[in-house]
C-alpha cells in the first residue's frame, strides 16, 4: 500500500496471547514475507493473515490449526467477512498469491482457475477469445472467484445466465484433516461424484477452503442494447416486468425504485431497464415486444448504464439487504418493506435499504424479513453502520429440520469446528 509496507515485521503481527509461536509456525509454511498483520478491513475477520502459495500449504495450514484448535478463515479482500464475523478468526488465509489461470479451453467453453484471481483478470484474458465467465457482482476487479463461491455473488444478469452453482462444473478444496478434495471435472457432461459444487457454493468458508475452479464460459454477446421504460408507480413497473419476461429472455431486467432511479441518472419515477442481446433478427423481435415506448441506447452508452446497474453503490450509513423471494412474489415483498430497492425483476431477487437512523433499526430488518418468510422467501443482511452491525443477524433462522441438517453437514466436513465457525445460517 503506498506509504507502508505490505509485510510488516514479525514483531508488529498482532498474534493473540494465546497462539505466540503462530506466526512463526506459519512462516516456516508459507514463507516469512508472506505472514502479516491485518490490513484495513480485514481486522473484522482475522487476527493474523498468512499468505500460501498452493493447496499442499494450506493442507499443511490446515492440519496445524486441527491440532492446535486455531480457527482459520479464506478471505479475499474480506468485505463480506468483516460484516458478518462477531470477532475476528485467529488466522485468515488469503488466496492472493494463487491467482493462476491453470486451462482455458476455448473450443470446450471451458476454464479452470486459482481460487485467488478477481473475476475482472479473468473475463480480461478470456475477452481475447470473445468469451467470458458470466457472473456479474459489482466491481469485479475487487471479487476473488474463491470469494464469488463462497458468498454465491451475482448481479444482474443472474436472470439470463444464472448463478454460481449454474456455473461451477469441477471444484477443488482443502477439507478436514488437510485433505486435498476434488469434485466434478474440466468437462460439462463430468457427472462423477458427489456435486461438491453446489455444496460449498454459498457456505461463506465453513466447510473448506476453495483453492481451484472449473466453469463454464460464454460468448459475448454479439450485439447488446438497453431499453428503458418509465411508470408512476411500482406495481405498473413491475407488472410490465412479468409481461415482458413471459415474451421474451432479456440479458438482464432491473426495476429501482425512485431514489435509485434518481442515483442511476433518471428523472424521479419508477424505471424499468432491460438489457437485450443477440443477433439482428433477434433484437428486432425483442423491440418489437419491448414497443414503442420504450428509449433505446445502444454501443458504449448501453454499456454505460449496465456498468452503472452492476456497480450500484448504496448510500452510506444505510443497512441494506437481500431479499430472496418466488419471482411472482418480488413486487409485493418490495413494495411491503417500505424501503428503497433496486431489483432484478424475473429472478426474485433484490436489495433494499434505508438510512440508519429513521425508525428502530432492528424493526425495520424485522419487518422485512417477516415480508420474505410469507413468501417462503429468505433475507440476506449486506451491510450497515458499524454502530449497529453486531446487533442484526446476518442470516434468517432457517426451519429446525433444515438447520439440523447444516448442523450434521457442518460436523462430517468441519468436525472441529475450525472452518469460520459461527459465521453462517444459525450460528454454524
């Protein structure tokens, strides 16, 4: 960082009384200048962070912290770990250094990576054969692909092109007692095994650590364009949403509500924005159901406005969420919250936020998750002011039954409990 060192000396690690020889141990691992203190946000979610450069580290890694009852944690830049982790791990293990593309097959839509390289690294190098891996979180220069399976990130083109776990068709990972593990393969029809994939898609690094990736890739749309169509309130917005995804399968389709509308570069209204791509023949007829009314841009303004859908920044000091409902339920769940949101219309998803500080904090988080359980929907917490993170829970309160299960999962992969304990669904 400029102005620092990256890699303070030993003596100024802040190691826990109770672990005094850990970074030495650790050092004599993964190398001396590869040990250091927490940086920035990372103090949330670690206590010292060690830096492998393979798999066989982390295994070693991992095995002295079974013996010795050390709590670990993977971590890219640990923007989703410093939220929802009450007190930090005793070591964080970053995955900066294992940021290799291992094989992309072009030819097999196929590409296999390092857990440590940011998504927009690899959908740089992948663009030179007019490909790329069709995830969208925002700002992905800044997302690891360990940290895109480990939260299950996605943004607005999860409508078209899906999510993580649609992705994912090989994994590699250290497990208990150091185990290297591998599930799936580098081919589409690998069904071998267990689907490991989807089991550690979205467990926030509680059953392993991911060190390796096989997805499927993309072309890149040959043409794309936006149209936008505005509405004077949200239920005509959102009904136009479910007329438009019953004719035809946009890229992406986002409703914000009025203040984001206004954030995004529109007058004060509601706005629907739908993203098409295709040939000509196919943007013709995708217009043609999109009608008249709609504004069109195309070339690098579409991209513009996609670029500023995907990267939406919410306003600070504001507690925002996830909403996860059937997409038929969206419009009622977000007009029953009483908040603003930006959502993606067609897949039930959306985010909704207020500023910190209006009324009682926790019923407001309350209120909104009461409105995702009578949707047999769910309700992520992304953010709020440090004041006040401790006193909301991350995650819902999963029905007994289901929590049990996580419970036995979490005990087969992790049973010493030293995998990011207590930092998922439940307390896991």
């Amino acid at each position: 960082s400029p102005g620092g060192s990256l890699n303070p000396p030993m003596s100024e690690l802040a190691v826990p009384s109770a672990y005094p020889d850990l970074a030495q141990a650790a050092s004599q691992i993964v190398g001396k200048d590869h040990v250091r203190g927490p940086r920035e946000s990372e103090s949330r979610a670690a206590t010292l962070i060690a830096e492998p450069a393979s798999a066989e580290q982390i295994s070693t890694l991992v095995r002295m912290c079974e013996n010795d009852h050390v709590t670990l944690a993977p971590m890219g830049a640990a923007r989703t770990l410093s939220l929802i982790r009450r007190k930090p791990v005793v070591l964080g293990i970053s995955l900066a250094r294992m940021n290799r593309i291992i094989a992309h097959e072009p030819a097999d839509m196929t590409v296999t990576v390092e857990a440590g390289i940011t998504l927009g690294e690899l959908n740089r190098t992948l663009a030179s054969h007019r490909q790329h891996l069709a995830l969208d979180p925002a700002f992905p220069d800044t997302v690891t692909i360990g940290s895109l399976i480990g939260a299950s990130q996605a943004g607005p083109i999860r409508l078209s092109r899906g999510r993580v776990r649609d992705l994912l068709i090989g994994i590699q990972y250290v497990g208990r007692a150091g185990r290297i593990v591998r599930g799936g393969g580098r081919v589409v029809k690998n069904v071998a095994g267990y689907d490991l994939m989807k089991v550690m898609t979205g467990s926030f690094g509680t059953l392993g650590i991911v060190t390796e990736t096989t997805f499927k890739v993309s072309p890149i749309p040959e043409n794309y364009e936006i149209a936008t169509a505005s509405f004077s309130n949200p239920q005509d917005a959102f009904a136009a949403v479910d007329g438009v995804v019953a004719r035809i399968s946009p890229v992406h389709i986002e409703v914000p509500s009025m203040d984001a509308s206004v954030a995004l570069g529109h007058c004060e209204d509601f706005h629907v924005i739908a993203g098409i791509a295709g040939n000509a023949p196919e943007l013709e007829y995708q217009r043609s159901v999109l009608g008249s009314a709609t504004t069109r841009t195309t070339g690098e303004e579409a991209q513009a406005v996609y670029l500023r859908l995907r990267d939406f920044t919410f306003p600070e000091n504001s507690i925002v969420a996830q909403i996860a409902v059937p997409p038929g339920e969206l419009s009622r769940c977000v007009r029953g919250c009483n908040a603003e949101f930006r959502a993606h219309g067609g897949s039930g998803v959306a985010q909704l936020w207020i500023e910190h500080g209006g009324e009682t904090d926790a019923q407001a988080v309350a209120r909104w998750r009461s409105m995702a359980r009578s949707a047999n929907g769910n309700l992520r917490l992304l953010a709020a002011p440090a004041s006040i993170r401790d006193s909301l829970a991350a995650f819902d309160q999963p029905a007994p039954g289901a929590l049990e299960l996580m419970k036995r999962l979490k005990a087969a992969f992790d049973p010493e409990s030293i995998f990011n304990p207590g930092c998922f669904v439940g307390g896991i």
